[in-house]
C-alpha cells in the first residue's frame, strides 16, 4: 500500500497554496488591486466583509446542494475572477465607484476564499496521508509566493501574476477533478439524507474552531496595532515564520513518528500565558509591542494550520463535505479577526477616550479569552463536543500485504494512563497502534468486534453506512485481512 502518491500530492499543495497565498495578499495588500478604496483600513474591512458572507454562502450551499457548489466552484467562478481582475485596470474603470468596487476588488477577494474552498475539497479528496502532506507544503509554498510578491512594486507587474496565477489554478483544478472517487462518502453522500453526520461533525469541531477563533481575534488586534506603530513589517515575518516552521516541523516530525495533540489542550495551556501577556500589555507600551506581538502571531499560524488539519479528518471521519468544514473555521476566524481589527482601530473614540488605548485593549481582549473559556468549558461538557486529537499516523510504517498473519509479538507503546472497559477495548487499542488505524478506524473496529452491523455502527458514530464501508475498507487493507472473518479471528487471538 503507497502511503504517498507525490504527484497527487505536487497538484494538491500547488493549488491550494497558490489560493492561500493570493487570499493573503488581497486581503492585506490589496492597493495593487484597487486604488478606489482611500485606506488600508477600509480596504481590509471590506475584505473581511466579503469574506464572511462568502463563507456563509458556501456552509448553507454546501448543506444544501453540494454537487451544483463543486460546479460552481471549478467551472463557473475562476473566469469571472479573472475577467474581474482584468476590469481594474481598465481605462475607465474607477469612473463609477460602487461597480469598481464591486468588480475590481470584491469579487477578486471573493474568488481567493473560493478558490481555497475548490482546492481544499480537492485535498481532503485524497487518502488521508496525501491529503495532510498537501496542506502542509501548501503553507510552505504560499511563504515562497508571499516573498516572491514583495519582489515586485508595480501594480500592473503584480495583476499580471496574479492573472496568470490564477489561471494555472484554475487548469489545475479541472485536471484533478477528474481524478476524483466519485463514491468517496463526502462526495456521494447527501446532506439531506445524512443530517446527522452534518449536526455531529459540527459538533466534534466547533470548540476548537472558537479557539481558534480567540486567536484570530487576537491577531486582528496584533495588526492594527502594529500599523499605528509602524511595526507591520516584524508581524509580516512573524506570520509568515510561524507558518513556515510549524509546517516543515510537522513534516520532519511526521516522517519517523506519529504526532498527536490537542487543539483544546493547547488553548488551555495557552490562555493563562496569554491573559499574563494581555495584563502586561499597558505597561510594555508600543515600543515593546514587537516581541509579544509576533509570539502570539507565530502561535495564531499553528493555530490556522491545526485547524485546516482538523476539518480535513473531520471530513474523513464523518463523511460530510469538506467545504462544509472549512467555511465554518474561516469563516469563524473571520469574524473574530475582523472583530479584533475594529478594536484596534477604534480604541480612541470617545467612550474610551478616558482609558489609555492599550489598556483599553487589553482589558476587551481578556474579556473575550474570558467568554470564549465559559461558552467552551462552563456551557458545555460534552465528551463528543470536546473535538478529536490532531492525528499524523507516522509515514515510515510499512505497508502490510494482504493475507499475512500477526503473530502478535510485535510490542507497541503502552498508556497507563487509558482506562480500558474490557480486553477486547484493550485489543483494538494495540492493534490500533501496532498498524497505525487512525482514531475513527479504531472506533469501527471495536464496534464490529462487539457484533454491530454496518447499519448500527453507522448509526451508532452518527455517519453513513457508506462512511462505515470506507473505514471499513481502509481498516482491512492497513492490517493485511480481506475478509471479516480474518479481522474477528486476528482480534479474538491477539496477545496483549
């Protein structure tokens, strides 16, 4: 079994990093794009505006009709964008600024939130392994496009690129497309037949997706800060380090082990540092603002890759639209973004006049740690709400041919700290870690070996039946069986 196909993996990673990197750069440096807009400020609030109702369109279209969204996304969309950006620079095109507006700088900023939708469908689209590969060196590669922009200071030089950007991504997207499993159960699966995979994958990520929330609010802070201080510069490298380290040390990482963490774990520990660091913001003042400022932004890019990470297994796992999964996380991070770029802004009005500006801040963004911990962990304690581990399943395991015995001998690490219901709880576990089955497959597998049917373990994990047969599927071929007598008889003789 080829864990990796590099060619798959090469198309994926350049699509979607292409759409990342454009997004990126529309929405914080859009003055090439549209000279109609008077300042940066507006610029990005419309931006965000933008994008939000863009995420908004997709989750309900994603839940209402998927195939005609996947239509839209590949065949109708990527000519309009380029025919938009093509109109700004046309002679007389800042005449009428409400149609410039919309033309030249809404629907371009629309089309890179579409165009990461279209590729991360794409991703997810694959085997779990290629498709977590494609999005981390999708984060290496938007970096490179990043500095290759700066290299360019024309407007005219960096519309052309990004023309021609999009129009590789845009052959890109139609090649692959057809190359994909039209029986994947989140590609056949309907949202109205299957409303409960919807309502419980939803569940399984929305505490995470508001942690990762916080921080996106926290960096819309950061950035509005460092425009007034002239620091812009050092949170640039800071977001762009962040994201390139955090994705060649999960591929280095990856390479020889399997990596598991937690996205609420890490927000946990993460909130006392932050309201410490919040606290002290008053007394730093602005000069001192760069440091912590670029801490929190180098944390906020882990953040934004765990969570794309995150919609992707979650997509796996429940079968539902991948689109579904990221509209909501963007979307969300949106908001809270653009949130804390408005208070950034708007710290000297009147109402706050009599409280230094950083203070100010400060005092707000505490608040908001503050409510999103309640809404997490004082409203709601649910076991199934409190979302899965961030799972890379170690890529220097082999392949297990089809028919080979087990003599179960093999040893694997051991967690004393697990609480285990009986010994088959405890033989799905070692097998689950001896053959690398992902989290979702070792749920399967315990409920198979206790007797349920498909249709009951689909209803049980609150998934589709087809779901069920792709774990199923994926389940025998990583443990060498091909029939459900072989995984029964390997389980029922395990040695523990």
């Amino acid at each position: 079994m080829k864990l990796i196909d590099t060619r798959e993996v090469a198309r994926a990673s350049v699509g979607l990093g292409i759409a990342m990197s454009l997004s990126s750069l529309i929405l914080w440096k859009s003055s090439w794009l549209v000279s109609s807009i008077p300042s940066i400020y507006s610029s990005h609030g419309v931006g965000v505006l933008v994008g939000v109702l863009v995420c908004l369109a997709a989750f309900a279209w994603s839940c209402a009709s998927p195939r005609s969204l996947r239509l839209f996304l590949e065949r109708v969309y990527p000519p309009v964008m380029v025919l938009a950006l093509l109109y700004s620079y046309l002679p007389g095109s800042a005449v009428f600024l409400p149609l410039n507006l919309l033309v030249g700088y809404a629907i371009p900023v629309a089309g890179t939130y579409l165009f990461i939708f279209a590729w991360f469908f794409l991703v997810a689209a694959q085997d779990m392994e290629n498709g977590l590969l494609s999005i981390l060196l999708a984060w290496v590669l938007t970096v490179l496009l990043r500095a290759f922009f700066e290299f360019f200071d024309g407007g005219a030089a960096k519309l052309a690129i990004s023309a021609l950007l999009v129009c590789l991504m845009w052959g890109l997207l139609l090649f692959q497309s057809k190359r994909v499993d039209e029986s994947l159960p989140m590609v056949a699966n309907k949202p109205s037949e299957n409303r409960a995979s919807y309502v419980h994958a939803l569940r399984s990520i929305w505490k995470c997706v508001l942690y990762g929330g916080s921080f996106a609010f926290l960096g819309g802070v950061i950035r509005s800060l460092s425009l007034q201080a002239d620091a812009m510069m050092y949170i640039n490298y800071a977001s762009v380090l962040g994201g390139l380290v955090s994705a060649l040390a999960l591929v280095a990482i990856w390479r020889f082990r399997t990596i598991r963490y937690s996205i609420n774990h890490l927000f946990r520990v993460m909130f006392a540092f932050l309201v410490v660091v919040l606290c002290a913001l008053p007394f730093i003042g602005m000069d001192s603002l760069v440091v912590t400022a670029a801490a929190i932004y180098i944390t906020y890019s882990f953040m934004g890759l765990s969570l794309q990470v995150l919609c992707l297994q979650t997509a796996h796992d429940y079968g539902v639209n991948p689109v579904f999964c990221i509209s909501f996380q963007i979307g969300v991070s949106l908001c809270t973004q653009g949130l804390g770029y408005l208070l950034g802004n708007a710290v000297n009005i009147a109402v706050l006049s009599s409280i230094p500006p950083l203070a100010s801040i400060a005092l707000i963004s505490v608040a908001m740690l503050a409510l999103v911990m309640y809404l997490t962990r004082g409203l709601s304690i649910s076991q199934e709400e409190e979302g899965r581990d961030i799972e890379f399943l170690s890529l220097s395991r082999k392949a297990h041919r089809t028919g080979e015995g087990d003599d179960g001998e093999t040893a694997v690490p051991w967690d004393d700290d697990v609480k285990y219901a009986d010994r088959l709880s405890i033989r799905c576990d070692l097998i689950g870690k001896k053959y690398y089955l992902s989290q979702r497959e070792i749920e399967v597998m315990h409920l198979f070996a206790r007797g349920y049917t498909m249709a009951a373990i689909a209803q049980e994990l609150f998934i589709s039946e087809n779901t069920v047969k792709t774990h199923m599927r994926r389940l025998y071929a990583k443990v060498g069986v091909h029939k459900k007598q072989q995984l029964l008889s390997m389980l029922n003789n395990y040695v523990e």
